[in-house]
C-alpha cells in the first residue's frame, strides 16, 4: 500500500457523499481542545485552542484590519476552526475594504449562516450577485441558506445552476454527487459525475470518476481521464494531490510519476502532490530524481511539513548507505594523510576566535588520539568507508577525547584522522602491534592514545592504550564493555579514567563557558563530531563535495541539539561552525537553515551574550554583508575581536591541514 501523508489520502477512502446537503449545528468548540501551531524553527508546538484565540488568532485580525488579503486569510481559517463570533466584526470590516465584492461577499454570508441569520446571509448573496452576477460560488452559498431552511428542491435547483455556471468547484460537486449517491447509490452517483463532466470546461468531475475506475481495477480507462484532465493544465492547486494519492493508494506507482512528475509545479500546485511524489521516487528506487524534487520541497520553507520531509532525507540517506560498499585499500598504494584537529573540532569553522578560547601554555603537552581501529574477523582488510556506526565511532571518540583533554587539563588534546585525499576517512583493522604505531608518530607528540572499537553481539567495546614519551612506555590500558544503549555512560567512564592517566587534571573548565555532554546527551553529541569532521574534510578540499551524503541531516543535527538543549551552548557553537564550513565549499542546501539560523542568533542575542558575539559567522554564511560591516564599524581596530572578526570577513580556507 502506497503511503500516506496527509488524512485526505490516509488508507480511508474520502466518501463524496460525507458532505450532506443540510449540515448539523456542530456542538461549540472545547475551549482546551488542543491546536498545533509552529514555532519560529518549525517546530510542532501544541496550546489550547483558548490560548490560540486570544493570543494569536484576534492579535492577527487586529494588525490585518486594513488588508483585505491578509484579513480574509483569517477570516477563512476562522470558520474553518469554528471561530464564527470572533470574525463576525471582521467579515463585516472586510465588506467595506475588499476590492474583490465575491470575495467578501461570501465570506460574510457565510459567517451569517453559521451564526444562524439566514435571512442576512441570503440578502448579502443576492447583493453581491447584483454587484458581480450569479457566480457558482455565490449561488453555492444560496443553495446552502435554501437548505438550510429546508427547502431542498429549491436548493438543488440553486445548486445546479451553480454547476452549470463552474462545474469545478469542489464544494458544489461533492454535494450535488453526494444527494444523488443517497438517492440512488453508486450508479446514481457516477451518472451525476458523469452529467457534470459533459459540461464545457469540467474536469473536476473527472478526477473523481477516474477514482471510481481504480477502484474497480479499471486502470486504462482512469488514465484516459487523467491524462485528458493533465493536458489542460487547469488543475487547482488541489487537484494534482488527489490524482497523485489516488494513484498510489491503488498500486500505480509507476504510472503515478509518468503522469505527475511532468507537469508537476509548485507555484500552482499543492506541495503535498509532490510528497506523494517524493515517496514514489524512493518506493521506485529512484534516488536522484527524489532528492532533487526533496530539495525543492525544502526550498518552499513550508513548517507543518518539514518533520515529513525530514523522514524522507532521513530515508534517502538509509538508502544510499546501504547501497554503499567499503573500499579495502593498500596503504601503500593510497595517498593517505594524518588530518590533525586540535581541541574542539568545531573550533575551526568559528575561525578560532582567540577572545572564546584561552590559550594554551607553550610548554603543554600534546596528548596525540589517533582513530580507533576495529577489531577484525576473518577476512577482513582496512577500509575507505561511508560512515557507519562503527567507522563514525572509531573517529568522534579521538575527537571528544581530544576536546576533552584541551577543556580538563593543562594539555593540549589533538586528534589525527586519517583520510585517503579524493576519497574518505579510512577504518584500519586493530594490530597486535601497537608498537609499529608509536614508532610512526611518537615524534609528533608527548603522549599518545590509540586502540580499538567493536561493535559485536550488541555491545560497544572501546580500549585505549596511552603511551608516554617522556617513559618511552605504556603507561595505561583502559577499556570499556557495554551494551549498546549505555554507550554514553561508557564514554563518560572511559574519559574519566583517561584523564587521570593523563595528569593535571581541572576541576573547573579551561574555557569556563564550557559543559561536557550528559550521558543521554553524548552519543547524539558524538554523531554530531563525526559530522562535523565531514563537513570540515570536504571543506578543506580532503574529501570531494560529491562524496557527502546526508548533509542537509547534518546540519539538521547541530540545530536540533541546539534546540533541545537550550542552555547548552557547545552545540550552538557546533552549530555556527558548521554552517560556516557549509558555506564555505557552497552548500546547495544552505539556503534552506537562513529564517531558523537568524531565529536562533535572535534567542542567543537576548539570552546567551557570549554566543551572540558570534553571529558575523552566521552572516557571513548567508551572505549578510551589511550586518557585517556595521559590526566591523562597532569596534576598535585593535582588538581582538576585531582581528578575528576581519578573518571572518575575509572568508578563506578553514584552519586545518594534512
């Protein structure tokens, strides 16, 4: 079964005939019935619909009182959600304001019907008819006041003229359709579908009737109707979402993209159409076609349907990594480099501001992390890989160990990952002998860190063995053995057991605005690292721009952290940092984080000052150039803020070399 997205193509079939000729009165709205609203990110928020009038909805009529378009949006939405007293006042105001007459119009009778005052609706109605004719939706609304009074053969002689007039309008044919169904049933209601689409210039009629056609497995004769409807190009906005529903709810996928995919538009059409298209490309295996579309879903910023455009990135990336294959290599034969990071990789998208981070002494030591190894079975070879669990580990555990050291000691904390240029990081396999290692980089530090991952039977399994220059020996063997959901508690062991080994241990940060992860926060925290150091290499020119996958998830990654943890203020740094390598190598999907960035620095500008100072390398990101010559002109040429500000202005290649 194709999958749905929104309730009108849910697996239950929409009944024309649910739309009754004479409405019930609906029982009053609950006060604290909850309503989804959507906060500056996007995010899904739930407050009681009370809260939503009186903070929301009336503040928004009030500020639209003086703009019809804007007024009649919420008008609309208002009797949509019930609201029928509190935009009495401003359908009337919309009367007097509106140059479209129809417009206004109907929206007052409509009001008036819903508050019971027929003989008012009927009067408005037949006003604006004298100002712009017997419109189908003008005499829709008539037919409606007629049968609400119960005089239903009037109201379906109204009701006719209004077809005949504009066959396509779905709340009149739906009704027409549905008093015929209840008359006759299905044959009665396809004969009444079928005397619409004889009318000049029907095609709505049509889309329903093809609906019919699959139901019965009559697939030719629905794709005879649809592609007459198509080669119209009259379609409402709605329209093509039915027929792409439709399609795929009955198994015709591949018939579903021959026909939509092509006249697909989303200036005239309604972007779920093109969800339902999205989920045909990844059900057809179709990947490329389907990011492509996916990121121009992306580019319409639409909130309600960011999470399930999410669920589709988040699908495609699943694809692509399981389609991927590692690529043993010989170290020889490969062109492979050491690519160090010191302390916090993310320092180095933020231009490594020297009023953030304190510096070290010159006579610190180096603590050297160089990537974890896995422990091999059988067979097995080292790697160039897309990132998986275990190759994402044997590099994020360096990294935070590494970050770790510069924050909690008097060290220096600097991690190596090793990297084939033009390809991607490498996974070696785990040695008996380490000694080969030590030889190979014990001049590049004082002490060194290195071991194993392994990732069997359900548990993470993580040795670190540390050895010393200075005793020209091991000093420790540390290990952690746990089930895979306590990774996080592991790695906060494993860490305190390091940095004892290491010595000159702090009991308060070195950078003081510094706050390490909690555990239910670390492994979120250490797929963020490993993400980070992706967009860093193909930033650097390490690993090509074509070879990155899933980035529109990674910079989802900071933002959420971000937003999930409000008060912490590492991954807001992470975050900013990561736009700016983004930026840097010319992120196609950038453009999409711009309104929610600029929201965030907001927040951050009220309530976190330290990180506010920041906000030029957002704006730099996004291409803000005034905003960043005003703060240019806010400070002195001297200082260090401004030097690091200029390096920032500048742009230019992120610090960091192999």
């Amino acid at each position: 079964m194709f999958k749905r997205i929104m309730d009108r193509f849910s697996g239950k079939k929409t009944d024309p005939a649910a739309a009754p000729a004479q409405a019930p009165t609906a029982p009053p709205p609950d006060e604290q019935e909850l309503i989804t609203v959507y906060d500056a990110y996007g995010r899904e928020m739930k407050i009681t619909r009370a809260d939503w009038r009186d903070k929301l909805f009336l503040p928004q009529l009030k500020s639209s009182w003086d703009q019809p378009d804007a007024l009649y949006s919420l008008i609309l939405n208002g009797i949509n959600d019930g609201m029928f007293d509190e935009v009495k006042a401003a359908s009337a105001r919309l009367l007097t304001i509106d140059p479209i007459p129809e417009r206004s119009g109907t929206m007052r009778a409509i009001v008036m019907l819903k508050l019971g005052r027929l003989d008012d609706a009927e009067a408005i109605l037949r006003e604006t008819m004298q100002k712009v004719g017997e419109t189908g939706t003008l005499l829709t609304n008539l037919a409606k006041v007629e049968a609400e009074r119960g005089e239903h053969e009037k109201a379906e002689a109204t009701l006719w003229k209004a077809i005949e007039r504009e066959p396509n309008l779905d709340n009149g044919l739906m009704w027409w359709a549905g008093i015929h169904k209840d008359r006759g049933g299905d044959e009665a209601y396809a004969s009444a579908l079928q005397r619409v689409a004889a009318l000049p210039g029907s095609w709505r009629a049509q889309l329903w009737l093809a609906r019919g056609h699959l139901e019965h497995g009559d697939v030719a004769d629905a794709r005879t109707l649809y592609e007459q409807v198509l080669a119209t190009t009259t379609l409402d906005a709605e329209s093509l979402m039915m027929v792409s529903g439709d399609l795929g709810n009955h198994g015709q996928v591949p018939l579903m993209v021959e026909l939509i995919a092509p006249v697909l538009d989303f200036q005239r059409h309604d972007p779920r159409a093109g969800m339902n298209l999205v989920q045909a490309y990844l059900q057809l295996d179709r990947l490329d076609e389907g990011e492509a579309l996916l990121s121009k879903l992306y580019a319409l910023d639409l909130p309600p349907f960011k999470q399930y455009l999410d669920r589709f990135s988040a699908e495609f990336q699943q694809r692509r990594t399981q389609e991927a294959k590692p690529t043993p290599i010989v170290e020889q034969a490969m062109d492979i480099a050491g690519v160090p990071y010191s302390g916090p990789i993310w320092a180095y998208g933020l231009r490594n501001p020297p009023w953030l981070f304190a510096p070290k002494s010159e006579t610190a030591k180096k603590v050297l992390f160089l990537c974890l190894s896995k422990k091999l079975t059988g067979g097995e070879a080292a790697q160039q890989e897309r990132e998986n669990a275990i190759g994402r580990l044997s590099r994020a555990l360096p990294l935070y160990f590494a970050e770790s050291v510069h924050v909690w000691t008097g060290h220096e904390g600097q991690a190596v990952i090793p990297v084939v240029r033009g390809g991607g990081p490498v996974l070696f396999g785990a040695s008996d002998d380490d000694d080969a290692t030590i030889e190979a980089f014990k001049s590049r530090g004082d002490i060194i860190v290195c071991g194993s991952i392994d990732d069997s039977e359900g548990r993470w399994r993580v040795a670190c063995h540390v050895w010393s220059a200075e005793k020209n020996d091991w000093i420790a063997r540390e290990q952690i053995d746990v089930p895979a959901d306590e990774l996080g508690q592991g790695v906060l062991a494993l860490e305190q057991r390091l940095l004892a080994t290491l010595g000159e241990l702090r009991e308060t940060p070195w950078d003081t605005w510094y706050a390490r992860p909690s555990v239910e926060a670390m492994d979120v925290y250490l797929t963020g690292l490993s993400q980070s150091l992706m967009l860093s290499l193909v930033a650097n020119g390490l690993v090509p721009k074509d070879g990155l996958w899933g980035e529109r998830n990674m910079l989802e990654w900071w933002l959420r952290m971000s937003l999930q943890w409000p008060s912490w203020v590492v991954p807001r740094m992470a975050y900013l940092a990561i736009l700016s390598n983004a930026a840097h190598y010319g992120s196609p999907v950038l453009e999409e984080f711009r309104e929610r960035t600029l929201a965030l620095i907001r927040d951050v500008e009220r309530d976190q000052p330290l990180l506010a100072r920041l906000a030029p390398v957002a704006w730099k990101a996004f291409g803000m150039n005034d905003a960043l010559e005003h703060a240019r002109r806010q400070v002195g040429a001297e200082d260090a803020y401004a030097q690091w500000l200029d390096r920032v202005v500048q742009g230019g290649q992120p610090l960091v070399s192999a």
